[in-house]
C-alpha cells in the first residue's frame, strides 16, 4: 500500500501554468548577408550594366529556403533600386529577405513567428515565458512577445517553474 506521503504530486502541472517556449516558434533556417558592395567596380561604384548582367546571369536558387540580411559594407553612393532588384530575384527562393543587419534579420524572423501565433488560446491563462531561451535578439523577442500576450493572459510570469519572476498580473474585474 502506498503511504499518503509518498505520492509525487506536481504542483505546476495542476496549477494552470502555461509555459511559453518561444525557440518553438522561430525560424531555424539558414541565415546569410547578401553583401552588395561584392557587386560594386573597385568597390566604389555600381555600374547598372555590369550589375543588370549579373543579375540576369547569377543562379538565384542557391537562395532557397534560407534568410537573407541584404547589406552594402562599402561606403558607396548605392542607388535604391539595385537592392529591389536584389529582393524581386531572391524573393521566389528565399524564406526571408531584409535590408540591413543579421539583427534586423533575426527581429524579423521573430516578428514573423510571433504573428503566426493564435494568442487567443492564452485567454486567461497564467503563462511563464521560458527563461533559458537561446535567441538572438532575445530581449527584442521578449518585449514583443509580452506585448502579444499581454491583452490575453491572466498573469505573465518569466523563466522556469520552479523559479519565476512575475512581470504581469491582470486586474480583477
């Protein structure tokens, strides 16, 4: 017979919590930096023939499926339309496109996960956004995901079960 007292019970799981892993949202794919200065003529000019040659001739696919940061390094007067021409010829391949960082990239990776969300299945839920994420951009994602959650959520607590620190708690009405 088993003794009262030697029963496990978990009390987060009967509690209600709700734990939120943002890292089961976000795109993993490959991330790269399309450098446009590559293209410029000594690295100080772009020479729309030279460039409209190249794009017609350059092999686009090798873009499937990645996330691409559109940047120029060099200190280059760049028209605007050579990065739209960028994007139209990457656009059928690529997941994502960006012009700027790796970090305007990864923010819009994770604008993008986060919009992809239901967030009316956290109506009224106690929730605990997972503290030991690994995301770059972590703290963009955390603010953004507050931000979705908050018109939703009971409560919105920040890192595991066992330890959390309380960041919201909705008024009674």
């Amino acid at each position: 017979m088993v003794e009262k007292e030697d029963i496990i019970i978990n009390r987060v799981e009967k509690s209600g919590l709700v734990t939120f892993n943002l890292e089961d949202y976000v795109d993993y794919k490959e991330r790269i930096i399309y450098d446009l200065a590559d293209n410029l003529f000594q690295g100080l000019i772009l020479k729309e023939k030279d460039f409209r040659t190249f794009i017609k001739e350059n092999d686009w696919a090798q873009y499937e499926r990645k996330n691409v940061a559109i940047i120029c390094s060099a200190d280059a007067i760049v028209p605007s339309w050579a990065f739209m021409l960028l994007a139209s010829k990457m656009l059928p391949y690529a997941n994502a496109i960006v012009f700027g960082s790796m970090a305007d990239l990864e923010k819009q990776l994770i604008k993008a996960a986060l919009n992809n969300i239901d967030f009316t299945q956290y109506q009224n839920a106690k929730i605990i956004i997972k503290g030991c994420a690994n995301l770059p951009e972590s703290e963009y994602a955390l603010v953004e995901l507050t931000k979705k959650l908050l018109p939703f959520a009971a409560s919105i607590m920040f890192g595991e079960p066992c330890s959390t620190v309380p960041i919201y708690k909705a008024q009674k009405k």
